[in-house]
C-alpha cells in the first residue's frame, strides 16, 4: 500500500467513521495532505466523498482523528478550525447574492480582519489578481455571475481568509469544459503559491493531471490511493474512471 509519507503533514485524517443511522457512510478512511501538496479523492458519486469532507470541518459528527497543522481536533469544530487555517469551498457555492462581488469577497477576509489583520485591500488584489473576471464585475450582484464565475468567487472568497488549507468539493460540477481548465488551472497557480489543497471531484482525469497524490474513495471506503500519476496510469483506475468506455463516463453523461 502507497502510503503518502509527506515532510510536513498538514492534514492527517486516521480511521474516520461516519454513520447515518445504522448505515456507515464512511469507513476507516486515512488519509494524509502534506504542506504545499494538492491531494485529490476522486470516485463516482455517493461514494462518501463530501461526507470525508463534512466529517474533516466538523459538520457532521465522527468517529476516528483528524489532526489539523499539529493539533488533533478529538472532535472538529468548524468555527475553530476556520480560524485556525481551514478552507472549504462547497459545491453549493453558496454566494450572497443580492451582495456584490467585493462585498462577498471581503466577508470572506472577515475573520481575519475582526482579529486585527489590516491587509484586506491587498488581499483583494491578490484575489483580483488570480481573477480578473471578478475584478470586472466587481460592483455586480453575485445573483449576475454565470456558473464559472461563481464558483470563481466562491474560491476567492475562501482565499480572502488565508487558509493553510483549501478543501475543494467538486469545484468542476457543471461547468463547462472550457471553465473547468481554468479552475484547474487556478488550482495549480494556487499550490505554487504555498496553499495545500484537498480536492473532491468527480472529474478524475483533470483531478489526477493537478494533483500530487490521490485517493480513490468508493462506497465509503479508500479503495486505492498513490502518486497521482502513478494512478493515472492504473489499469483498474483507467477502466472506471479514464477510459472511453469508462462505467464512470457513462454514470456523469447519464
């Protein structure tokens, strides 16, 4: 078994159980982020993997570790956790709509900002910077945005209050081909910056072609995991979830 030994681990998640009823929901899942790494869970869905990240914020209870930046969090808090360096975009992308783009970008550094960090205008022009699609409709209504440019903002927005860690719930669910490059592209342009990231997505190909280190999750269960390109290349993995013919292919065009 591949086991993701990283320098720094920024993230280690040991045996997390989560049950709904009598029904487990996720089991015995290790897992491992290192400091700078992208790590990628990917599976079809059901599988359990926004519940991994549910159970990891401390939005649904569990059982096991997760132990975040040094400190195990016997059972996670999201408040503490989010102040302490944690990010998750989820797939809703819940946006305050009738607020404008800044205003929602600076909600996001609000935190920060209540703690006495005066930076917000250069960190809106970090943002800004990644985006230059949010720079343009800065004074518009999030409710103007198209998909892309939402899930653009709800990034920026998680960036604006300096997580060590980006967790990312599939950030390519219904965009277009031509939007899901350029999220992709903005995940790596992200890593290269010094944010770890830990990314759920349904789309294994790109997931697998940014990421450092992967993790196949089904039915609740870590079924393999390695170096991303190493997975890639998987035989078992091209078949479910790369190939043409792909069952995975055929579950997301259905």
């Amino acid at each position: 078994m591949h086991n993701n030994s990283v320098n720094k681990p920024l993230l280690e998640v040991k045996d997390l159980c989560v049950a709904y009823g009598k029904v487990e929901a996720l089991t015995q899942a290790n897992l491992t982020v290192g400091e700078g790494q992208i790590v990628t869970v990917i599976g079809p869905n059901g599988a359990g993997k926004t519940t991994l990240l549910s159970a990891i914020m401390g939005v649904l209870g569990s059982k096991g570790q997760v132990c975040f930046d040094g400190t195990l969090e016997s059972v996670p808090e999201v408040e503490t956790l989010v102040g302490r360096g944690l990010g998750l975009v989820p797939e809703k992308r819940e946006l305050f709509s009738s607020m404008s783009v800044e205003d929602n970008l600076k909600l996001g550094g609000f935190m920060r900002y209540r703690k006495g960090d005066r930076y917000q205008d250069s960190s809106l022009m970090e943002i800004y910077s990644l985006f230059p699609r949010l720079l343009e409709r800065r004074k518009q209504a999030a409710a103007t945005l198209s998909g892309g440019e939402r899930q653009m903002l709800a990034v920026g927005r998680a960036l604006m209050a300096k997580p060590k860690l980006l967790m990312l719930d599939e950030p390519s669910l219904g965009l277009a081909p031509l939007i899901t490059r350029e999220i992709f592209r903005i995940i790596t342009d992200l890593r290269r910056q010094g944010v770890s990231i830990l990314l759920v997505e349904q789309n294994a190909r790109a997931a697998l072609r940014v990421a450092d280190y992967a993790y196949v999750l089904e039915t609740g269960q870590i079924a393999m995991q390695g170096p991303a390109a190493e997975l890639a290349d998987d035989p078992r993995v091209v078949e479910a979830y790369l190939g043409a013919a792909s069952k995975h292919q055929e579950m997301l065009a259905s």
